[in-house]
C-alpha cells in the first residue's frame, strides 16, 4: 500500500509506509495543527495499518506556501491527492476542525470508516467571529482549549508563527455550510471528551444520523483536546473500530 506521499506541495504525510498494510487511516488535523500531532500515532496503532496525516499549508515543511481559508479548496485538493494514491480500506479520522473537513472528504471519496472527534453533528455547526478577533483573543481561546504547554503559548516567536494559520483555520471552519447529506454507508465513530466545552454530547451523539451503517459513540474523560491526555485508550479504541468495519486483523499495535 505504499505510495510517494511526501513530494513537495504535498497535503498528505505517510509516517509509517507498510506495504502489507490492509487499511490506510488518513488523520485530519485540528485548527492551528499540522500533520505532527499524530506522528506519535504511528507506533501505537497495528501494523496492518498504514499511518498518514494531512498536512494543511502555511505551517512546518509548507509554511512557505500560502494559507487555504476557505473549506472547498482545501477538501478538492485532500480528495484530489487521496484519488491518486493506491485503493485499499480507507479510514478518515478527524479532530475538532479537522472532522468537519473528514466529513466533507467522506462525501467525496469510498471511506470505510469515519472517525469524528470533539466536533458537533453538521446540523449544530454554528458560525463564529473569532477569526475576526484581535490576536490576543484568539490566543486566549487557544489557551482556555488547552492541548499545549503554556511554556510554547507564552512564546513570542512560537505565537507569531503560529497566529496566522490558526486564524485562517477559524475562519475556515466560521465561515463554512456544512454539507446535510446525503448520510454516508460506512460506519461513523465519534468520540468526544466528557468536559468539552466546544463539543456537547447530545450534540455529538447526532452524529448517529449521518450515516445508515453502524454508528458509535466514545466518551473519555477529559476536554476538547481529551485525547492527548487518553492517548493509549483513544489510540486503542481507534484500533478496536477498524477491527470492527473489517479493515484490520490485528487487534494490538505491533511490540
């Protein structure tokens, strides 16, 4: 199942390659989050399981490149470059903005399975204004979410770098209609912190009428980023479900 996924321009960032891999879990970042946040993912999930995350521009290996602000360009060029690369089982797995952007791709292309994570059902998507906000607002938000040291956010280099991807992804997401349907086949998993304030429970539990195929709520305890804390039991649920929907065999990450 291997495939060049790490030319220049790239969205997409392979870091596990396995050529005897059965299924390809394709990881959507959150807002202001690059393809690394689950690099750490690629060692705790079996190795039947190829590992590749997108890499969104203006950060990192593209931060040369210029900021995508808008939700259909980004999602032709994710589809276009996962239409490219070799057909095997295929998961999506979201994180807060990243699942609203799964769930767009899932309209576009045959996944599997979709994971959505921290993130409302489409239908309670709301529109915002912080990507409207001054600099010191939208880093406080950054802040109260959680997700990284406070020794990084206090960092004044670290914040201007990282301000102006983290506004175009809010507006991104404040400025997107979702899409209502049609719902998808394939088997959603959502899963969601208990004590998230960015994401109700009802309101992810929703999620159960995007789709006609099986469906399936996972609550940890935690915030909106839940599962950097639960990082074994979230990466353990993740390799529970791909068992389930037939994409993998194995059941334990590789030792």
């Amino acid at each position: 199942m291997t495939a060049e996924l790490t030319r220049p321009r790239s969205w997409l960032r392979t870091f596990r390659p396995c050529s005897s891999a059965t299924a390809r879990l394709v990881c959507f970042p959150h807002s202001g989050g690059s393809a690394a946040f689950y690099r750490s993912w690629a060692t705790a999930l079996p190795s039947d399981v190829e590992l590749v995350a997108v890499q969104y521009p203006g950060r990192l290996d593209r931060i040369r490149e210029p900021l995508v602000d808008d939700m259909p360009t980004m999602v032709e060029a994710i589809v276009g470059e996962l239409r490219s690369v070799p057909r095997g089982g295929l998961a999506l797995f979201g994180h807060s903005m990243g699942a609203s952007v799964a769930w767009e791709v899932a309209h576009r292309v045959a996944a599997d399975a979709l994971f959505v994570s921290g993130r409302p059902a489409p239908r309670h998507h709301r529109r915002g204004r912080r990507h409207l906000g001054s600099d010191d607002a939208l880093w406080g938000h950054v802040r109260a979410l959680g997700g990284s040291q406070d020794s990084l956010l206090d960092n004044a280099v670290v914040r201007e770098v990282a301000l102006p991807p983290l506004r175009a992804d809010y507006r991104l997401i404040e400025t997107h209609t979702p899409t209502l349907g049609p719902p998808l086949a394939a088997p959603i998993i959502a899963l969601s912190g208990d004590a998230d304030p960015e994401a109700e429970l009802r309101e992810v539990a929703d999620w159960r009428g995007c789709t006609t195929g099986p469906f399936r709520l996972r609550t940890f305890s935690g915030g909106h980023f839940y599962l950097v804390p639960r990082f074994d039991e979230v990466t353990a649920a993740v390799t529970e479900e791909l068992a389930a929907a037939g994409l993998i065999t194995r059941r334990r990450p590789p030792r």
